[in-house]
C-alpha cells in the first residue's frame, strides 16, 4: 500500500494513479466513497477526485460506507486507518465477506 496522505498532506500523483487504474475498465464517471473523518481532508479528497471527473460520496463512518457502497457499487473507497467505529483494517475484512462487496477495491489512508 503506498501512502498518500503525509502529515496531512495528500500526493496527488499517487492518488490520480490509482483512481486512474480502477477508471480503465469502467470509461465513466464513478462514484467514489470517501471515509474520513477529518473534514480538511475530506473536503480536499472531494476536490481532488472531482477535478478527475468522479463524484465524492462522503461517509462519516464505516458502517455508513457499507451501506453506501451495497447500494451505490463503486469500484473503489477511499477510507481512514483510524475510524471511530471500526479500523479501516476491519472494514476491509467486512468488505471481503460480503458477496455485495467483495469486488470493491479500498484505498486506505494512513497517518505518519
């Protein structure tokens, strides 16, 4: 996993990198859950991916991520380590053993 937020500051580069992979098999505007629960970096995510012509869903928990991502089918989420209710690590794991989800790629974002 590389990392793409540093003592709060997001690599664009990386980040534009992997969405770019996930945007080759599908040609159109996805949408992308983001998990975070620091609103700077959230707001800067959302920014971010919709510069590269994909729509920020914004989920506060991972709970709430789940839901979005059963209901919406995203190619990707973008969601913290560190959340309130579960690890990302957890979350992870929960995304595996749902049929719903297991196709979902998780980019997690760590800090340093």
């Amino acid at each position: 996993m590389e990392v793409l937020v540093k003592n709060g500051i997001i690599d664009n580069e990386t980040m534009l990198s992997e969405l770019m992979k996930f945007n080759r098999k599908t040609h159109k505007l996805e949408k992308i859950p983001i998990v975070v629960e620091n609103a700077t970096i959230t707001r800067a995510l959302s920014m971010m991916v919709t510069k590269y012509g994909y729509k920020p869903l914004q989920a506060k928990t991972g709970a709430d991520a789940l839901k979005i991502a059963k209901k919406e089918k995203p190619d990707i989420v973008i969601a913290e380590v560190d959340l309130s209710d579960m690890s990302g690590f957890d979350l992870s794991e929960k995304f595996i053993l749902s049929p719903a989800t297991l196709d979902i790629n998780i980019v997690l974002l760590g800090r340093s």
